[in-house]
C-alpha cells in the first residue's frame, strides 16, 4: 500500500470518528490498568460490568491491595481466568504502593515491570491515559492491518513497528482506536461488512466485496 492511499484511510476514519477511545469504561489511570489487564481474552463489555461493581468498592491500589486476593476474586469471577487476574491486580497494586507510591508509571519500562502487564497492556495504557503515540496490536488491529495492507505483518511485534513507522505522524495518535474499532464493527473477523466499509474502495484485501 502507498503512503497516498494510507493516509486517506486515516482521513476517513478521523472524519467518521474525530475523537476515538476506547470502550474500557475508567475514570483513572489506575483503572484503566485494572480494566486492561482483566480485558485480556474478555469482552470490554463483560470487564465494564465487573468492574462497575468492583470500582464502587475499590479503585486505588490501597483498596485493592486491602481487599486481597480472595476478597476481589468475587468481582471479577465472570471473566475468563480470573483467578491469575486476581493475584495479578493484587500484586501489581502491591508494587505501584511500594515503588511508584501508589501512581501508574509513564513508562513502558515501569508498566512491563507489573504483573499482568505485557507490551500491549502497557501500550494501551501509554495512548489512552497517558497520551503517547503508542499501537497496541490486539486481534482486531492485527487483522485489520493485514487485510486492508496498513501495515501488514508476521506477528504482532512486526505490526506494531510497521504501523508506527508509517502511519502518518498526525494520525498516530488515535490510530490505535480508529483500527480496533474498523475491525470491532466493520473488517469483522468472520465477514467483514465490506459494502458499507468507508474504505473499501482504499482497501487491498483480496477476498473484499464491491462497495
């Protein structure tokens, strides 16, 4: 793909969508942490219901720490391998107390340092709390990317660093929303709805339909 048709790609999505988030409900950056590291192989909608309840109680690595393993496992026993969650949210609440005096780190190097917490964990948190220019290459991002030839890749690794590379610098902001949510609701995995797609006259995916 052309650096020509790459950003009119990013020029439809940003006028469809001027102001992309994401659909993890948070009101702190502890709890954007907290959401994200439980949406791992979870709905955000199933992690937003949990986590309305567990917020209403405990939404600082204090209260967290407080309720302990066994006491947050009850929140969170809707979603998938809660159990490792649970000693997870513990511990790493337990380190932001000790080292980082109960605030998340702006790093990435200070993000992978907590349990639970991977490249992409760390790289949605840097974008959407911290507002770094980060892509965190998720399933839908992934698909997207190697569909439409955005930023086409072996790995997840490789997409990430295609797509920081040439996505135009004023779209990088966003461009981790603008992607997840195409492949959320548009470039779906089984049958993608190509004939109401903004770019599919842009888009190089051979199996694609007439718009």
């Amino acid at each position: 793909m052309n650096a020509v048709k790459r950003e009119e790609i990013f020029r439809r999505l940003r006028a469809a969508n001027p102001q992309p988030t994401t659909e993890l409900r948070y009101r702190t950056p502890f709890e954007l942490l907290v959401a994200v590291v439980l949406s791992a192989q979870a709905t955000d909608s199933s992690v937003n219901r949990a986590t309305e309840k567990l917020f209403a109680v405990a939404n600082t690595p204090q209260a967290i720490a407080d309720l302990g393993v066994r006491g947050l496992k009850p929140y969170i026993k809707t979603i998938g391998l809660y159990n490792t969650k649970a000693k997870n949210i513990v511990s790493l609440s337990k380190c932001l107390l000790a080292e980082h005096g109960g605030a998340v780190p702006h790093s990435r190097e200070g993000l992978e340092a907590l349990a639970g917490v991977g490249r992409k964990t760390a790289n949605v948190v840097l974008n959407t709390a911290f507002g770094q220019p980060t892509i965190a290459v998720d399933t839908h991002i992934f698909r997207v990317a190697n569909r439409t030839r955005i930023g086409a890749g072996k790995n997840v690794l490789e997409v990430e660093q295609r797509l920081l590379r040439l996505v135009p610098e004023e779209y990088r902001q966003h461009a981790h929303h603008w992607l997840i949510l195409h492949g959320r609701y548009t470039c779906t995995a089984r049958k993608p709805h190509c004939k109401t797609c903004i770019i599919n006259d842009l888009c190089e995916y051979k199996g694609k339909t007439a718009a």
